[in-house]
C-alpha cells in the first residue's frame, strides 16, 4: 500500500504512468526515509492511505530533494510529462469516488 499508485488503490488498471508513481515512491522514501501516508492502523488503513496520497501535492512530496527530482514532478525535467501528472488528474476527477472506491 505504500508504494501503490492511486488508481491502483481505486481498483483501476494500471498503466505505466502508475508504475511511474510508484517508482517515484519509493524513491521519495529512499530520499527522505519516511512517506507522509506512513503509520496509518486499523480497518480503515487502505482509505485513509489513499485519501493522504491524493491529499498531498506533489510540491509536497518532493520538497528537501534534489533539484532534478523536483522538476521532473513538475514535468519540467527528464521527459517534460510529470511523473505525478496522472496523480493530480485522479485528484481532480476522483474526490468524490474516494469515499466509496478506497474502503
């Protein structure tokens, strides 16, 4: 659950963009040891995971990084696409699906 894309916690299919996101994870806690969604217990752990991840920018996330991992989460780096661009869509279309989809 740590490391899982949102639209992997929305029950979506995944596609290579997750794969990114989750990489990007994973190297965020390689960087900074801790991610903000970390230490969440009980029966509610899966939604209260999902609805921190798509609570936190990606500014956020990457804030005490290097230069290079900040803009290519802006999408101004490496490819110019943001690896977190299909985060922040999910964002916007999926507030109100999280409720039921992330239980």
């Amino acid at each position: 659950m740590r490391y899982a894309s949102v639209h992997a916690h929305l029950g979506r299919i995944a596609s290579r963009r997750d794969d990114l996101e989750s990489l990007a994870y994973t190297l965020l806690f390689l960087l900074k040891g801790r991610l903000p969604w970390q230490g969440y217990q009980g029966d509610n752990k899966g939604y209260l995971v999902c609805k921190k991840k798509m609570a936190t920018s990606a500014e956020l996330l990457c804030r005490y990084t290097p230069p290079a991992f900040r803009q290519a989460s802006a999408g101004t780096g490496w490819s110019g696409s943001g690896w977190l661009r299909g985060r922040r869509c999910a964002q916007r279309e999926l507030g109100a699906t999280l409720r039921v989809a992330c239980r």
